[in-house]
C-alpha cells in the first residue's frame, strides 16, 4: 500500500473496517496455515487481502464508520459496508462464515 494513504482518514477507516470483517476473516483462515488451533498468518497472506478502490467510497460511509468506531459498533456494521464495497450478497458473507467455523 502507498504510504500517503495512511496519513489519510478515508484509508484507514476503511481498511479498519475492512480488517474487522468477515471477508478478512475467510481470507486467513482459508489462506492461513493452521498449526494446532493456531493460525499462522504469513506476509504473502496478509500482503494479498482484498481491499477495495478506496477512491470511490462514498463519504457517507467514512462518516457512518467513524461513528460506529466512536459508539462500538463497528463490528455489528463491517460486513455490511464491505458486503456493499465489494458487490458481495448476506448468502456469500453466510457462506464464508459457514468455511470460517468448518475450518477452526
């Protein structure tokens, strides 16, 4: 990633919010090596999770993620923005997190 994108607040609440999904959560543990109930979690791995054309999020979304971080909410709202972010359905998020509890 470009380092000018980390002093920026739109980049950082939206990978904060991307690293706190559900998405994320398939990505290492499908791409992750398993070593007893541990996840090993490689740089090729963590270099390769999906981020979005951050450019094009729309603002309403930052100012709705910045809320959700200040009330504690950001969890409960994560895979609804990413589900939006990346053209993903509830029945992929429903199927990625059926994979995540086959495979801990």
């Amino acid at each position: 990633m470009n380092n000018e994108y980390t002093t920026k607040p739109k980049y950082v609440l939206a990978i904060l919010t991307i690293l706190n999904s559900t998405l994320t959560h398939f990505w290492l543990v499908k791409l992750g090596r398993k070593k007893g109930k541990t996840l090993e979690l490689y740089p090729e791995v963590l270099r390769t999770v999906p981020i979005p054309d951050i450019v094009s999020i729309d603002e309403n979304d930052i100012t709705q993620i910045n809320n959700a971080i200040n009330n504690g909410t950001l969890l409960s709202l994560a895979d609804t923005f990413v589900m939006k972010w990346f053209n993903l359905g509830s029945d992929d998020i429903a199927t990625m997190k059926e994979y995540i509890s086959n495979n801990q």
